[in-house]
C-alpha cells in the first residue's frame, strides 16, 4: 500500500512531490499523471463553483427583477387608486360647495326658530301672569 502510494504522489523527474502546485512544472518535462489528474479535477471543481456562484447571482438578478416587477404592479395600482380617490374628492367638494348657499339658509332658518321659541316662551310666560291676574280680579 504504501508502494502504491508513491506511485500516485511521485514525481517522474523530481521524487515526491508534497504539494499539487504546477509551479514545479516545466513546460518541456514529461509530466506526472497524477497531478495532471489532479489538476483537472480542480479544474473541473473549481467550473462547478463557478458555475454555481454564476447560477446564484443569475437567480439573484431573477428575484430582484421578480420584485421589481411586482413592485411596479403594486405602484400602477396605488397611482389608479390616488387617481380615483382625488377625482372623487373633486366631485364631493363640487357639491359641498353647491350646497354652501343652502346650508347658509337652514341656518338662517334655525336662528329664527330659535328666536320664535324664545318669543314663545315669552308669550305663554305673560300669558300664563295675565291668567294668574284675571283669576286675581275675578276672585275679588
């Protein structure tokens, strides 16, 4: 076993290697199989991170342009809704304002009746000492 072992990790031209860095590499030397093993297995891992992080971002960018489209909906419907809110606004204070002159005459109108129902009261009182005085006389 741990012949095998350093079949995998030796290095034709060098011995053992400790590290799978290519810095060790030349470009005209036969070069190891295991490490060219190696390295395209961080290769291929490091295309999958890649690959994944990209994959990642790309969903980040379709979750940010999701919400913002709703958004956007949600905004177009607030705006109709302020639109009919303010016309409707509009049209109470147009009527509101035609009904100005006619609330001013149910005013007029309450201040009068206030004033015949004090002039009432003061009536049916001097009605009431006129009746108390006839009764006075008549009794005498």
């Amino acid at each position: 076993m741990a012949e095998e072992e350093q079949e995998v990790s030796d290095s034709p031209r060098r011995g053992p290697t400790l590290s799978t860095s290519t810095s060790s590499f030349e470009a005209l030397d036969p070069h190891d199989p295991n490490l060219s093993q190696l390295a395209n297995r961080m290769f291929s891992k490091t295309s999958e991170y890649l690959y994944g992080e990209l994959t990642s971002t790309l969903d980040d960018y379709r979750l940010l342009e999701n919400m913002n489209q709703t958004v956007i909906t949600k905004y177009s419907d607030m705006k109709r809704l302020a639109v009919n809110v303010k016309k409707s606004m509009c049209e109470l204070n147009e009527k509101y304002n035609s009904l100005i002159p006619l609330l001013q005459q149910i005013e007029q109108i309450e201040d009068s009746v206030v004033k015949l129902e004090q002039a009432a009261y003061k009536l049916d009182s001097y009605s009431k000492r006129l009746e108390a005085k006839f009764k006075n006389l008549e009794n005498r």
